[in-house]
C-alpha cells in the first residue's frame, strides 16, 4: 500500500515514523495547500491529515483511495457524504489527547488567574530588590476551591477537567450544547445558568451547528465580571469581536485562548484589539500535544490502518 502524509509538520518532526514504513511506500509532506493535494494524492492507498482538506476538490483524483485517516479527534474538515459517495472511509482518532488537553487548560487558568506575568515581571524586573515586605500582594488573586466551574460539552476532555477542578474543590456543573442526556455523576444545567453561575468556563465541544458562534455577545453579557473564560475546543466557537468587547469593558476578567477562528493568526484579528494584553492569553493549538500524547497519536493512526487493512482481507 502507498500511504501519503499530507501535513505531517503538524503533527511534529521528533516522532519516530517507522512503523508505517513496515506497512508499505510511504511519501511525508510537511504542509500541503489544497490545490497541491490533487497530485499528492492520485495514487494514495492511504492518507493521513490533520488540519488539511478532504473533499471533492482536493481528492478527486484518488482513483486508489481507501482510507482517509484524521491525525485528530475533530473531522470538521472531512466532507464526509463525498467520502461515502465515492466508498472512501475514514477513521479519527478519540480520546488521545485528553490528559494533555486538561493540563493544558489547568496551565492557562493558573497563569490568568494568578497573574503569573505580572509577577514573573514584578520579580524579573527587578522591583522585588529592596522591596518594603516580603510579599507584594497589589493584584489580589482567587483561589479554585469554593468556586464554580461551568464546563460546556461533558466529553472525554471535559469529564477530564471535571475531575481534576474537583480535586482542586471546584464545584462542577456542565452543560450539553447538543440535548444530550445527563450524565451520571455530573449535574448538567441549561445554558444560561452556567453562564450566570460561573466563575471559571471551559469550553471542549467539537464544531457543528450547535456550538459555531456559541459564545456571543448574549453569553459573554450573562457572564459573572470576574468570570474566567477558557476556550480549548475550536476557535469559530467564540465570536472573536464579542470577546474583544468583553475583555475591554470589563465584561469579564480574563480569556485564555488555545484555538481562534484564523490559523495561524491573521495581522487582521480582532483578538489583536485587546487593550490589556494582560487579559488575555493565546496558545498556539498546542494543548493537545504533548510528546506522550503525538507518540499515542501516531500509533493509534497505524493501528487504525493495519486494522481496516486486516478487514479487508477478511471480506
């Protein structure tokens, strides 16, 4: 079999990629725009992506297309009724990244809501030396115990944030964008009542109808003013322009940010607009990847291809 990696730089250059060697020809490109992928892909058994798209334009040329396999959890990219159409499965990976995305989530929070760079800056600057104390406590921070937690979309990530905020005292609540059941073990509000109750709001929902521009003017203006808002799902989850507005009133007190709605980031983004860049912090989407978490990537991809290769045979 020949399989074609289409944008294998954003997965990561320090993995070891030889087990798919063992499995046939393989051909690696570090990025590919989508009027380059028609050749790319013409004589591709297998293709592996992440970001890139797949749809009747940049495909149209497989004529040996098996299987489209998504180096991540979110398949938004994927136009899935041309694969069907044209016979051509897919598989995405699940679950891999929860750990390092809950880190990742606990990371932002403590910088934000400790203020982290203001002091780091207070001490690296040198206004610690010949201070009057021996503590400097202008900007007050809070503590997670005893606050409430509002998480919006209860899937593998967030059950993961939900455990460890309980573990830091957190009171949890979580709402289901979708109308799914309540889960056991969790108390699911509406909407609007997380967004009111709140003190920390984490955001973990794919994209879809139900979640693109979720979080609006309406829901940043029913926030607490000193809500905390953390958005690790993707970025068309948010309007940007509201979020802007919020942080520069005052609406809420800070944003942490691993997706936004252009990446990379645009000189044109809204986001750009943030008077206090003390506010807001933006990742660059890395929350998911940790070394451990592209490594259990990356197998569970081949493991997917020997798999759907083994039921083949035994058709």
């Amino acid at each position: 079999m020949k399989i074609v990696f289409l944008d294998r730089k954003t997965i990561g250059d320090d993995l070891d990629y030889s087990l798919f060697s063992e499995m046939g020809e393989v051909e690696s490109y570090d990025f590919s725009m989508p009027e380059e992928i028609p050749e790319r892909v013409k004589d591709a058994d297998v293709i592996v992506i992440n970001m890139v798209p797949v749809n009747e334009y940049t495909i149209h040329t497989a004529k040996n297309l098996k299987l489209v396999c998504v180096a991540a959890t979110g398949t938004d990219n994927l136009d899935k009724e041309y694969l069907e159409r044209k016979k051509i499965a897919w598989r995405n990976v699940a679950g891999y990244s929860s750990d390092s995305v809950a880190q990742h989530t606990f990371a932002m929070l403590l910088y934000l809501m400790e203020h982290l760079r203001f002091y780091d800056d207070y001490v690296r600057e040198g206004h610690y030396i010949g201070d009057y104390t021996f503590d400097h406590m202008s900007t007050g921070f809070h503590r997670i115990a005893g606050a409430t937690w509002g998480i919006i979309g209860l899937g593998a990530i967030g059950r993961r944030v939900a455990d460890i905020a309980r573990a830091f005292g957190a009171d949890v609540i979580y709402c289901s964008v979708s109308g799914a059941a309540p889960q056991e073990g969790y108390r699911q509000v509406d909407f609007a009542a997380l967004l009111e109750e709140s003190d920390i709001i984490s955001v973990h929902v794919p994209l879809n109808t139900y979640s693109a521009g979720l979080l609006n003017a309406e829901a940043f203006g029913r926030m607490k003013p000193g809500a905390v808002f953390l958005n690790l799902s993707r970025g068309a989850v948010v309007v940007e322009e509201a979020l802007v507005d919020a942080l520069n009133t005052g609406r809420i007190a800070a944003a942490g940010l691993d997706v936004i709605v252009e990446e990379p980031m645009s000189a044109f983004s809204p986001l750009l607009g943030v008077k206090d860049k003390n506010r807001l912090l933006i990742t660059p989407h890395i929350a998911w990847a940790s070394v451990e978490t592209r490594t259990d990537l990356i197998h569970m991809v081949a493991g997917q291809i020997r798999e759907f290769y083994a039921s083949l045979a035994c058709q």
